[in-house]
C-alpha cells in the first residue's frame, strides 16, 4: 500500500484521464437530479456553469460561500469545546433513494458534517465493506450526475454541511471548473480529494475558489513536515488526518501516532483537524475527539447500514455523535 500522504499523480496533460465506472463517456449537459426535483439554488447556478460568457458559481453567487458554511459549523462546535461527527456513506447504496434516506438519517441521529461518496471502481483508499457498498452502487448504475442530484436533495434537506469524497479522475474528466461548480451548485461545501497531492493541485485550487467550496488535503503519519506546511497552506475546511496507514476499514485499536500527527498539522494551521481511516466503535471515536477536532466514521456506518438498516445506522450514529460531542477535551 503506498504512502497515502503521497498520492499518485494525477493525469494533468497529455491524453485524457481514463474514464472510469461512474463517469459518462462524453460530457453532456448537465442532467437532473434523479431523485426528487432540484432546487431553485441548483438551477440557477447550473445554468450559469454551462455559459462561459455569465457569472460562474462562486462565492458572490451564493448568499454564504459553503466553505464558510462548512468552516463555521466546525468553528462553532470548537467553541463550544465540542467534537465533530462526520459521517461517510456511499452514494448509490443501497440504492439512491436508500441513500438519500441514510444520509438524511445520520444528521438527525447527530453527524455535525455528512460525507458523502461517489462510488467508484478504483478506490484506492477504501476497504472491503466500502467496496462491496461501491459495487453494489455501480452495479445498479449510479453515476456522478445521480450523486450530484442526491447531493441537491440532501443539502436542500439537512442543516449538515456536507462534503464530497471524490477521486481526483472524477474531477480531472468532467474539468475542474465544472465539477467544483457543479458542487456549489448541489450545495455542497467542499471535497476531499485523496489521491490529489496540495503541490499539484492548482487548477483545481483555483476552481474551489472560484466556487466557494473547500478543497481538503489528507495529512498521513509519514507526512514530512514540508508537506503538512502545504496542505496547510492550500486546504480550506479542515485537514483530513489519516489516523491508520493503509485503507479504511475497522480496527481493534486506535494506531499509535495519530495524536502526535494532529500535533505536528496544528504546527502549521488554525483550521479543524478532523482524524479517520480505522475508526470503529464510539470509544475510539472519543478518544480521538479527546485531542483532534472532530472523528471520521465511514465503514462502521456502512456496514451498519448493510446488515441492520435505517434504525440500526441511526442508532450507531447517535451512538457516536453523543461519544464524540461529550469526550474530554
């Protein structure tokens, strides 16, 4: 498994990223969202993505740039001496309208910031609980247009700011303007891209900031000190500490380093410190939530989700939330 504080380089010139399960051939017009009807906020600034000549979806579009929203909420909570849940589902999974449902579910059982995935058929950082939830996804023909429609329900649903967790040949294909457009415009506040190193990310820094959203950069325990200083200076949001080596999925115990890897990220920044990767159960999300920010649970949610549905994922979640918001700081 190679360092995931350094990421493959993406395909930035020569021939076109491969396209991968998940994202269409060509690149048509925006269609919409398949579930539900879109919101007028959606619409509008849609239609402004797709005319080069008026005004792109950037901060000035929207009454609050949603990486304010998103930085706010975290604020806040740190204010209030409180931890922040986020919680990862895969869009798609069970089914789209199922996972509109399970995110919706998350934040009234308690998630401070909902993660949302599109399912992909390389997923370099995602275990086997994630993968199945993925292929299951893809094989019932999710795609990046049906998680953009989802992501406009939802927003339009919850007072959670959500976040996407996208691989960067997803964003490389469609175009990075487009894609960060398209992400204000379903209301999202921002996107952790994992295999996107902050050193070569400049188209796609210049178009979250054009959009208002928030580009997230992971920090891993075999970060060097020059590479935490530059995904400080690029990210917005929050830093995205890996607490465990390796890909996600559920862990025994917490790994040894995470909390001295959140003191080496606060070094260099101000902004939240969010940890995950290997986070399984409430006691170990509060004993992160005891020196970082905010916990990141993603395959106990799923799997939860999996064998014990709705009432089983909104109990976990509380269960997690009220572990995290009351942890010893």
């Amino acid at each position: 498994m190679p360092d995931l504080g350094t990421p493959r380089r993406p395909a930035t010139s020569g021939a076109p990223p491969r396209p991968a399960q998940g994202v269409a051939e060509s690149d048509p017009p925006v269609s919409g969202p398949p579930v539900g009807e879109a919101t007028l906020r959606g619409q509008a600034v849609r239609a402004a993505v797709h005319n080069p000549g008026g005004r792109s979806a950037d901060a000035a579009t929207l009454t609050v740039a949603p990486v304010e929203r998103l930085e706010g909420r975290l604020e806040a909570l740190r204010r209030e001496e409180r931890g922040a849940l986020v919680a990862y589902g895969v869009a798609g999974y069970p089914d789209l309208d199922g996972s509109l449902a399970a995110f919706r579910a998350m934040a009234e059982a308690g998630a401070d910031v909902l993660e949302v995935g599109p399912p992909y058929s390389d997923p370099l950082i995602d275990g086997p609980v994630i993968q199945r939830a993925v292929t299951a996804a893809l094989d019932a023909g999710t795609r990046l247009d049906d998680v953009l429609g989802l992501v406009d329900e939802l927003t339009a649903s919850v007072d959670a700011p959500v976040v996407l967790l996208v691989y960067y040949n997803l964003v490389a294909h469609r175009g990075p303007r487009r894609f960060a457009a398209e992400l204000a415009a379903a209301g999202a506040c921002g996107a952790v891209v994992p295999d996107l190193p902050p050193e070569e990310a400049g188209e796609w820094l210049e178009a979250t900031g054009a959009a208002g959203i928030a580009p997230v950069f992971l920090a891993a325990p075999t970060s060097s000190d020059i590479r935490l200083a530059a995904v400080a200076k690029a990210g917005r949001g929050f830093v995205y500490a890996q607490a465990s080596l390796g890909v996600t999925g559920l862990r025994a115990s917490l790994a040894a380093g995470i909390e001295e890897l959140v003191g080496r990220v606060r070094a260099h920044t101000d902004l939240p410190i969010c940890a995950g990767i290997g986070i399984s159960n409430a006691a170990q999300a509060a004993a992160v939530a005891g020196f970082a920010d905010g916990a990141i649970v993603g395959t106990a949610l799923v799997r939860r989700l999996g064998d014990a549905g709705l009432d089983g994922l909104r109990a976990l979640t509380a269960e997690l939330a009220d572990a995290v918001h009351t942890a010893h700081r």
